[in-house]
C-alpha cells in the first residue's frame, strides 16, 4: 500500500457534517471508557506483576486497547472517511516471538497513548459540539417558538435582562445572529472533524517513513495478525 493510497483511498479532505458531528459527540464517551480501562488495567498489571498475577493482565489489557485501536480506526474511515492504515509490525511464528513484537512495537503504545488522550479530547470536543449547536439553533429559531417562552426567560447578567423580545420582529436580529453563529459551527464541525481525522492518522497508523517502506512491501509482508 503506498503513501499515495493511504492518504486517499477512503478519505474525503473536508469530512461528512453529520459524520463530523456525530463522531465528535461520541468521543466523550469512548474516551470515558477508553481512559478507564487502561488506566485500570495498568495500575492494576504494574502493582501485581511482583507476584505475577499482573502479567495476564498487562497482556489482556494489551490486546484489548489493540483491538479498540482497530474498532477506532474503522470508525474514523466509516464517519470522518479518512482511512488509517494499519501500523503494526508482521507476527513471527511462535507465542514467544508474537508477544515479543506487540511489546516492542511501538504502534502499541501509540495506541495506548491515543485512548489516555481520548478523555481530555472527547470532553472538548462533546463540549464544544454541544454548546455551540445548542446556541445557534436555539437564537436561529428563536422567532418561532419565543411565544412559548415565559415571561422571565429574559437572559440576566448581573439581575439585568441583556436582551428582550416581545414580537417576531424583535427577535430577527438574534436569529441572524444565530445564523451568523450556525455557519461558524458547521465550519467549526468540519474543522474538528478534519483535525482529529488527522490525529487518528498520527498516533493510531503508520508513521511517514514506515509508510514508504510498505510501498516495496508485498501483500504477503503486510499481511498479519493484528491483536
């Protein structure tokens, strides 16, 4: 697979909406379970590898975060149609020789690294996401439904209102604003989408140079067990 098909094949330069929208959002709660499991499972492998009891579950906690990396990489090329080679190194033949390589790997750490991070990402991103689209849809509409709205929904700063609607008239400046505010968030959207497209290629594929290996590379030498 050359450096060519890898940046291409599967990729959109400008990522769907929705897509960006919707992977976006689910990124708090991937980064909520990501971040828990490894951080639980390697506190808990380090503090019991003495007596050994650590070491399967170092090894399982290992396969499992390679096998989310491969559920990420498919989700980033299903939402945000960016595709993301797979980084890691061919198994040799024997458990022995197999585990050795995943440790040695550094696309397994990546990977690691990558859910950790996904946390402090994903409360971003679902913040930003969730703030921003709220804000511009509710001023946007805000002529059809301001009727329904109490009296007091006036908003305060400070015990005084900063802005009043009494009429459909009064209320089109606002929702030109939300307007002005839904185009910056669909750009927003597409930027994240774009950015983050863009990390995942970083951390979860291979690296530049690796990836101009892989164009002399064979089927054969690409193919491999990747957990």
């Amino acid at each position: 697979m050359s450096a060519n098909v890898t940046e291409h094949d599967g990729t959109s330069p400008n990522p769907p909406l929705l897509g960006s929208l919707v992977y976006l959002v689910l990124n708090l709660p991937v980064g909520i379970a990501g971040f828990v499991f490894v951080v639980t499972t390697m506190c808990v492998g380090l503090s019991t590898a003495i007596i050994w009891v650590g070491v399967p579950v170092l090894a399982l906690a290992m396969l499992v975060w390679r096998a989310g990396a491969r559920l990420e990489r498919q989700r980033v090329h299903a939402m945000l149609r960016t595709y993301v080679a797979t980084p890691y190194r061919p198994l040799p033949e024997g458990m022995s020789g197999q585990w050795k390589t995943r440790v040695k790997d550094p696309a397994t750490w990546k990977d690691m690294i990558y859910f950790v991070l996904m946390l402090p990402i994903g409360i971003a991103e679902f913040t930003l996401m969730v703030v921003s689209w709220s804000v511009s849809l509710w001023l946007l509409l805000l002529p059809l439904y301001f009727g329904f709205l109490p009296d007091d929904w006036y908003p305060v700063i400070d015990n005084h209102p900063i802005a009043w609607v009494d009429t459909p008239f009064e209320a089109l400046p606002w929702s030109a604003a939300g307007a002005i505010l839904l185009a910056v968030t669909v750009a927003m959207t597409k930027g994240l989408g774009t950015l983050h497209a863009r990390y995942a290629r970083a951390m979860l594929g291979p690296s530049a140079r690796k990836l101009d290996a892989m164009r002399w590379s064979t089927p054969a030498n690409l193919a491999g067990v990747t957990l």
